[in-house]
C-alpha cells in the first residue's frame, strides 16, 4: 500500500498544488502506508530549470515528508518520469503486440472537419477514429506524406464506473465520450495517460489523491490499468482552490507561491493553518503543524470534510 504526491517541475508549485500535496500526505500518514514523491516532468520542453528541487524544498519546509523520492531513492527507483522511458517503452510494446494500439496520422483539422465527430469532451473533438481503419489511415498518410504518427489506444465499447472516495459514482463511455486517445506523441514522447499508469502500477501506488481537474482522466486510466495488468487503486478527486473571482489557481496565471508567503514573514504552521482552514479541516485560520494536524483527524473525518467543500 502506497500513497503518492506526483507534481510536475514546470515553475513553482502554488497554493492549490501545496493544498493538495497536504491532503496526499494527510490520507497516506492516517493510513500508515508510505507516501511516494514522483516527478511528473515527462514534457521536458515544459520543465523549468531548478523547479524540481525548489519543490523538495517547499514541501519539507512546510513538513510534507515522503518515504521515497528523487533525493532519497526507494525500491521503485527512478522516481523522475524523464528517466522512465524503458518501463513506458515496455508497457506501449504489450500494447502494440496484443494490436491495443494504431498509428494516426491525422491532423488536428482532420480531426475538427470529420463529420463523424460531432461530439467534443474538455480537451477537444472526440477522435472519430478514422485511423483504425487502414485504408482511410493510408489515404490520410499520403495526404500528410512527411506527418510521423502519434499512436492511439483502441478503446472498446465500455463503460468504466467507479467510486471516487470524494466524488461518489462516476460512469463513462469510453467509446461515446472519449474515442481512442494518444499514448505517444508524434514527438516520440509518451503521453500523461500511459505514464502515470505505469509509474502509480509499478510503484504499488494504492490511493491516488490528486485534483479534481484529473478526474476526466480517471476511466481511460483505469481501462489502462486493467489492460496491462495493474491493480487499479483508490482514486480522491479532491476540490480545486480557487482565486477570489472563482477561477481556479493555476502556474501560467502567477498563483501564488510559498516564496509570496515567505517573503510576507509566513511560518510554515500559519501557511498549513491557512491551507487547512479552506477545505474545512480546523474551524479557524491559525498556525499548525502537519504533526499537530494528523493527529487531530481521523480517515473518515478527512473524507466527510472535502465531501462537504464539493
């Protein structure tokens, strides 16, 4: 049994990322299971010089210890994904051999003009899946002669449900809702969605808490799960924090960051007190430590408190 924190290096991790790294800390220390700390810089084009051991600093200062990581190892070393490349390679070869996965070479305006694809989920059109067949991959291959292909997963007619820990009952049709996804990019890297499947699978990682901005994520991770053989862990879809208009934290817009904080003259209790206070956890904004915390919790009251913040 494992929990994990898995922040990507890509600038400063800001409230909410620090929010959420006390709520994955929280659930794996009231459960007494190790805590893993991974690096999600996969798209290294993305990744800001420096990011990844300001993060250690950040969250030791504030108390978020972890069990195995960059700076410590552990038995499911290396803990970085850019170092991962030979265990997605493998994972993306089973697939391949049991023809889980095809080559497209359609463009995004492909994409946006099939008239089979009339439907869109958050992160754009769902793909028609005009390359699974291979005539039609050969005609759109020779329309595109110099496009390398990006390889889709071939997703069955099925319906992933499962019990969010915070959310409740969550159903998805992975043909009418998602369509066949990208597990490697044209660029030869390999997508979100096959990595952290592999890493959260060979790591033994057990419960997921992460933000409820990944939860779209959630069924095409655990069709991957299953396919490839994994256990498929407990998942905690806990809230965003969100800015004084509504909109939630984000790196690109300058959240704040624990350096703001810092600079302000903020202890480390007060800033745990703060990230505490806003999903509920103490009654009052005030200084405390991540010890004096967890020993003031319980699993159950961790989990009715986000309930209560959806």
């Amino acid at each position: 049994m494992s929990g994990r924190y898995a922040p990507s290096p890509s600038g400063p991790l800001h409230l909410g990322n620090l929010r959420t790294a006390l709520l994955a800390w929280l659930q794996a220390r009231l459960t007494n299971q190790p805590l893993i700390l991974r690096m999600e810089d996969l798209d290294l084009p993305r990744v800001k010089p420096g990011s990844s051991e300001q993060i250690l600093k950040d969250l030791r200062w504030l108390g978020l210890e972890w069990d195995e990581g960059p700076d410590i190892g552990g038995p499911s070393a290396p803990y970085e994904q850019s170092a991962r490349n030979p265990q997605y390679q493998q994972a993306f070869q089973q697939l391949l051999d049991n023809d889980l996965v095809y080559p497209c070479y359609c463009s995004r305006r492909d994409i946006q003009q099939a008239a089979s694809a009339p439907h869109t989920h958050e992160h754009g059109p769902i793909y028609p899946g005009t390359c699974r067949d291979p005539t039609k991959r050969a005609a759109i291959k020779q329309r595109h002669p110099d496009k390398i292909a990006a390889w889709r997963y071939r997703v069955p007619t099925r319906t992933i449900e499962f019990e969010d820990c915070i959310i409740g009952h969550i159903s998805q049709s992975l043909d009418r809702e998602v369509g066949d996804f990208v597990i490697k990019r044209a660029d030869g890297l390999f997508a979100y969605q096959l990595a952290v499947v592999v890493d959260d699978g060979m790591m033994g990682i057990t419960d997921v808490v992460r933000g409820a901005d990944l939860l779209d994520s959630t069924a095409r991770q655990i069709e991957l799960f299953e396919t490839l053989g994994y256990p498929v862990p407990s998942f905690w879809h806990v809230p965003l924090m969100l800015d004084d208009t509504g909109v939630r934290l984000s790196k690109r817009d300058g959240a704040d960051s624990l350096e703001m904080w810092q600079q302000q003259g903020k202890s480390a209790e007060m800033v745990i007190g703060h990230l505490a206070f806003t999903v509920g956890l103490i009654d009052e904004e005030r200084a405390i430590s991540t010890l004096e915390l967890v020993q003031g919790l319980t699993l159950d009251l961790l989990r009715d408190k986000l309930i209560n913040r959806l």
